[in-house]
C-alpha cells in the first residue's frame, strides 16, 4: 500500500436527515426487524448465550466456520473479527433500521409500501399469519429455525404477493447490511480506498446562489440546459465556446475530487437516481443511474467504446442517414480526444483477464476497452463512489470545465417543473425553464440562516433538456408535450451478474474496473442482437446484494469469499422495450420492463461462455444472480487437473445443459441495468419518435433533447461516447440555428 493511499482519507459527505414520517408502526417494525434478524442471522454454536435471532449451528460446524474465516482474514486477531462477523446480526447494528426507514419512506413509491404494509399487517393478525406462514403464532414470535424455513418457503410460494415480499426483503436486507456493517470490509479485507492511485485536486466549480424571496427569482440567457450529464456537458462546453450565454442546471449536487470516493452509504444517497434502489415496477430489474454533477459520467467504470458499424447503419436505416456520416464519425473522435480516450495505458486485473485469457483459450472475440483517462493508467476500482484522482476525464473533468472556462453558468440543486413556451404564428416556441432552486443548506435539513427554497425561473432563447432517460420524458410530460411516443421505446442493456470464485486471492476492487469486453456474442440472431460480456466494480454492497440467499450461514460464507472472486456481466443489446411513466401519487419515475425471454435466451449463451472462460482460468466456483441457475461446483478431483480436457469436462457439461434447459424466469433471476436508452427517440416522423433528426421535439421550435434517451433503439455498447457523439453534433447545429437567428435579427434591425 502507498503512502498516500494510507495518508488520504476522503471528507465526509453529509447526507440529509432520515425521513422521520412513520411508515410502519411499532408491531410492523418488529416484524420487520424479525424478517431482517431471519436474513441476516447471528450465527453461533450451542453452547454460546441463547437468543430469538440466532442460528444456532453444532459446535463442529461453528468451529470449522471460524477456523476457516480466522485462516484468511489478514487483520490482527482475525478469530476475534470472525467471531464478531458470525453473530453480528441486522438488528444489532444501530445504523440497519433507519437505513430501511431512508430507503422504504423515501425510494419505494407509496403503491410498494402500502403492499409491504399490508404483508406486515396479515402476519400480525391470526388469520393471516396462518396463511403466510403456516401458524396462528406471529412470526416474530417463532424460534429462528422455524422463521429461516417459513421465509424461504416464501419464494416458491403459491402466492405471488409472497414471492414479491421474499425477492424485496433479501435483497434489501442483504444491501443494508453490506452497506452499514461494521465487520464485513474488515472481514474481507476491502480498503476504504483505493490502495494505488495518487488523490488529486478536481476542477472547482462556483454555483449561483439565490436570496430567499416569495417571488419568483428569474434570469435570462441564451440556452438553459437542464441536466448536467453526458450530453448536457458536451452541449454546454460547444454552446459557451460559440460565444452564447449558457445556463446548465442540475437538480442533484457538486462533490470535489476530496469527498471521493464516497462511503457506500453517503454515495448511494448523493450519487445515484433513487438512492440506487431504482427497480422495474415486477422488481426483476435494479436500474442505475447518476444523479448528481456529472450525471452518470460521474459514477461510470471509465469504458469509452464508439458506436459499432452495425448500430450506425441500423439508425441509418431507419431514416437518420447521419449516423453513418464521416460528420458522426467526427464527432465520435472527437469527444474521445478531448477525454484522452485509449486503450494503451491500462494494466488488466485479475477479472479482465480472466476475459481476455479464457477467451483467447477458446477462441473468442474480445479485446481490451478504451479508457477516458486522459491518456494514462487509471486504477479505478472504486469509481462508481467518485474519482478522488481526477484521472477519469468525464464531464467534470473534460467538458464542464471548458464550458466553465468559456463563461458558463451553473445552478445546482435545481429541479425543473415544466418547461415555457410561447405561443407565436410559426407554432409553440420554447422560451425557459421554470422550477425549484433548493440551497445545499435545506437540501441538508439544516436551520442555517442561508438555508432556502426560491421559485426560480430561466428565460432563453433555446432549452435543451438533458435529464437522462428517465428523467426527459417526465419533463416533457409535465410541459404539456403530447406525443404518444414520450417515455416508450426504453432499452437497459440487461444484464445478469455472475461470479467465479478462485483458491487464490484475487482483491478484485484492485484495479480498473472494466478493460476487457468479449465480443463473441454480440450478434445471436443475425440482426446485431446479443451479449457483450464485461467485468464491472467489485464493491460489496454494489456487487453481492445480486446473488442468490439460501440461508444466513450460506450468505455470511459466501461475502466473506469476495476477496477471491470475479465478476462479469453480461450487457445484452435488448430487442424488446419497456417504458417510462410518472407515478400516478407523487410523479416519481416509474419503470415498465421485462427482459423478453427472446434477449433471455441471448444471455444464456453468454452466462455459458463466461462459466467456460472462469472454469479454463481454474475457477473452483461459479454463480449467477439467478436462482433458476445452480451454482457450478468444480470438481475435487486431481487426476482431471491436468487431463487437459478443459471445458469437454463432464461435470461442466452436465452443468452448461441444465443451463440452457432454463429460461431465467425474471421472477427468480436479478437483473440489473446502468445503461437507459430511447426514452425519447430520434427519427424522421413524429408517428415513431420524440425528436426529429436534428434532436428537436416534435411540435415544437426551440427545445431539443440531447441525451442517450434519443437513442433509435440499443447502442449495443456502453453509451457514453455514443451520448456525447449526438450532443457534440446536435450543440453544433443549435448554435449555427442561434448564428442564424442572430444575423436574421441584424438584418432586421438595420431595415
């Protein structure tokens, strides 16, 4: 470990207050809380102290536990840290429930809380409980093992109620723990940062402040960008070097370089869209996305990949001849320039090359990822908390700084309520932005004098809307724009989440966190749909929460193994679309979306050649996050060592069969997505897309949409180089339209 990595220690990060609204009464707490202990046990053997919510396991059993965690735990008295990690259970940590009172009062939407009301209510009562769980006796009330064999019956239930609450309370239990646990990093031995890589000082950045007033704040510019990520950035930095006065406004927060990265606590609150914790409305696919200065720039794994050939002449397809313009390829180039995009600085960890290795042994595509690194080596396991070495160039780093250089000015912690126009004979003209400008102070709940809340209202000559593909067709929505398209047409990039466990250590946050990508199956059906298979942050509370719960004992074993695994994902270019609605009680974003089982089926063959990659580099495990698929066990067996058969094993190919004969039903299966793509799509008629192909909404003159939810359909690839491509050519249009205008006007005045 360095020396600065042992001196540096990030600042803390307030977060706002938890939410003191009571949610559930004291009863359903308990019940809670019960469920919670049932998930996240004390584990100990017969002879230690007698309590409700412990497993309690044979003295062999708890003594073969202990030895083998106290063998590879490196820290000083490690019996004594695994003696603690064993019988740590949620309750015992102060911290576990107002974590769940944050996550469920603020991050479920009320149609989930009343359902997990309504559970919590029916255990507590006679009737229900004897149908839930077999017995008049409430639940807490029950001794552990009887709990542990209720709560896992619950997720081959009868009733699909009880399948949802079994999926929802272990994967928020599990999360919260991995989170908030005092014993499990030291266990794990996972660093509170990175331990390489040298803390550097970011771009500082100045935002406007605002009075506190009854009336209206109002300013004027010439474009208002409301959004602060991929494509708002690149919009602001072509706009402020043209020479026009631009406004970009985020509605989440600015951390420094010296807050990073964060505690997972602090940067699931700060960092991401709903806390992390947003979901499809059936639950079977988490969703992520940045919400905070730089959008998902910010939280990103640095893997900078050009639209694919394939993609450009799909979109040129269907009317959009741009996309296969030398112009496109242009502005491909150059974002990446400015970012020091390359592929020749980075030094592959374990996971990545156990991509690049197996797929070499079997004869698969793949090759290594460009990194937006400014043309050095990056050691970024930690960034989805934020880069503390300013080492990867998004849009903080890169075009928000040049915007900021060119005259730029910022509004954080604003949230835009709907967009103005006005009326003229040529039809509605975009003419600002109005909303909610909310001070760092009040965002915080503090009682400081400078604390305010303030209308606020931005006039300009052009609105561009760069909220994200969750977040633009709601502000379209609520502007009043009427097309039926807004919010449809929402590609994820599913992906299902695997790990490989090997005999050695691996420390897989050590290092960037995705330089390889194979790219064997990227086109399963002959028409550019299938599976890229890529690695990705190896941070517990980001990377465990995925896997399968069988048992307390069983999880506690299998996080404490971390430090030997690798983990890939498998990012499908979805054929099949959901959608994004506003919540009928509070307006939050919703999500319609299930992976077909046509791009299921695509993922299967890639979880398949991933097994054979980890299997051919000596994994001695393999599991998935879907609990249709049992995980591979390599047999113990020396004389197969070295054999030679490699993947022709007989044990593994029994496995791969039982593979393909699933359909990784989305009720047993945890997908997960960090990409959103096409909410508010670009094409040549207002029939089948938001945007025209110049990124202008429909109807209207003045208002672009200039983010990844103009995406024709799924860029196959991380969509990062693709989003700021568009915006590069699209910001450059909008100022020779504003160049235009402002000749037109000249002209006019000299008449």
């Amino acid at each position: 470990m360095t020396e600065l990595a042992v001196a540096y220690i990030p600042l803390d990060v307030p977060v706002p207050p938890v939410p003191n609204k009571e949610i559930f009464s004291e009863l359903q707490w308990a019940t809670l809380m019960s469920i919670a202990d049932t998930v996240i046990p004390s584990i100990r053997g017969p002879s230690a102290p007698k309590s409700s919510s412990a497993k309690v396991i044979t003295q062999s059993q708890y003594d073969a536990v202990l030895s083998s965690l106290t063998a590879k735990i490196s820290q000083p008295d490690a019996a004594t840290l695994a003696t603690q990690y064993l019988e740590e259970n949620a309750s015992s940590n102060p911290l576990f429930r107002p974590a769940l009172q944050r996550l469920i009062s603020e991050y479920v939407h009320e149609e989930g809380r009343n359902g997990l009301r309504f559970i919590l209510n029916a255990l507590n009562s006679k009737a229900g409980s004897l149908i839930l769980t077999g017995s008049v006796t409430a639940l807490q009330n029950q001794p552990f093992y009887v709990r542990e064999k209720i709560f896992r019956g619950w997720e081959t239930s009868k009733l699909k109620p009880l399948r949802g609450v079994y999926r929802a309370l272990s994967a928020i239990c599990k999360r919260t723990w991995l989170t908030y646990s005092p014993t499990v990093c030291p266990t794990i031995g996972f660093p509170r940062v990175p331990v390489h890589g040298k803390p550097a000082d970011g771009f500082d950045y100045e935002f406007l402040q605002f009075p506190s007033g009854d009336d209206p704040e109002t300013i004027e510019t010439d474009v208002v960008i409301v959004g602060s990520g991929c494509g708002g950035s690149v919009t602001a930095k072509n706009l402020a070097e043209a020479g026009y006065k631009v406004v970009v406004v985020e509605k989440a927060y600015q951390y420094s370089t010296k807050h990073f990265p964060m505690n997972f606590s602090e940067g699931s609150v700060s960092l991401f869209e709903g806390g992390g914790a947003v979901s499809s409305d059936d639950g079977s696919v988490g969703i992520f996305a940045g919400s905070t200065w730089g959008g998902g720039g910010t939280i990103n794994w640095s893997a900078a990949l050009q639209t694919q050939g394939y993609v450009r002449q799909e979109w040129a397809n269907t009317g959009l001849p741009f996309f296969t313009s030398l112009e496109f390829q242009e502005s491909l180039d150059r974002v990446c320039d400015r970012m020091g995009v390359s592929a020749d600085h980075t030094t592959h960890n374990k996971q990545n090359r156990v991509l690049l290795e197996g797929a070499h042994k079997l004869g698969y595509a793949a090759k290594p990822v460009p990194q937006n690194t400014g043309g050095t080596e990056h050691y970024c396991g930690h960034c989805t908390m934020g880069c503390h070495s300013a080492g990867k160039k998004g849009p903080t780093e890169s075009f928000l700084a040049d915007a900021a250089h060119a005259g730029a000015t910022f509004v954080e912690g604003f949230r835009a309520e709907k967009i103005l126009f006005t009326e003229t004979k040529a039809g509605r003209v975009a003419s600002g932005v109005e909303g909610i400008w909310t001070s760092r102070d009040a965002y915080l709940g503090g009682s400081t004098v400078g604390a305010v809340k303030r209308k606020l209202i931005i006039k300009a000559k052009r609105v561009v809307v760069s909220c994200g593909t969750l977040q633009s067709p709601l502000l379209l929505l609520r502007s009043g724009i009427k097309n039926p398209q807004i919010g449809r047409n929402l590609h994820l990039h599913p992906v299902v989440i695997s790990g490989a466990i090997f005999d050695e250590e691996v420390r897989p946050w050590e290092g960037a966190a995705l330089t390889a990508v194979v790219n064997e199956f990227e086109d399963q059906d002959g028409h550019g749909h299938g599976v890229k298979i890529e690695c990705l942050t190896m941070l517990p509370p980001a990377f465990l929460p995925a896997f399968a719960w069988r048992d307390g004992l069983d999880w506690k074993l299998f996080t404490a193994k971390l430090s030997r695994m690798t983990g890939f994902i498998t990012l499908t270019k979805d054929r099949d679309s959901g959608r994004v609605y506003p919540d009928p009680v509070d307006g939050r974003c919703r999500i319609d979306y299930t992976v077909s089982a046509f791009d299921r089926k695509h993922i299967i063959e890639a979880l398949v050649a991933t097994a054979k990659m980890a299997y051919i580099s000596g994994a001695k495990e393999f599991h998935t996050s879907s609990r249709d698929i049992p995980p591979f066990i390599r047999p113990d067996d020396a004389a197969f060592q070295d054999s030679g058969e490699g993947v022709n094993n007989a044990a593994l190919q029994a496995w791969i069969a039982e593979v393909r004969s699933k359909m990784l039903d989305p009720e047993r299966t945890v997908f997960a997505a960090a990409h959103q793509m096409g909410t508010c799509r670009m094409g040549n008629s207002p029939r089948s897309s938001v945007v025209g192909p110049d990124c202008q909404v429909w109807g209207t003159r003045g208002l672009y949409v200039v983010d990844a939810s103009v995406f024709p359909s799924a860029s196959g690839a991380n969509p990062m180089v693709t989003n700021m491509a568009i915006a590069d050519w699209a910001s450059q249009n909008i100022a020779r339209s504003l160049n235009k205008e402002k000749k037109e006007g000249s002209v006019l005045a000299r008449l």
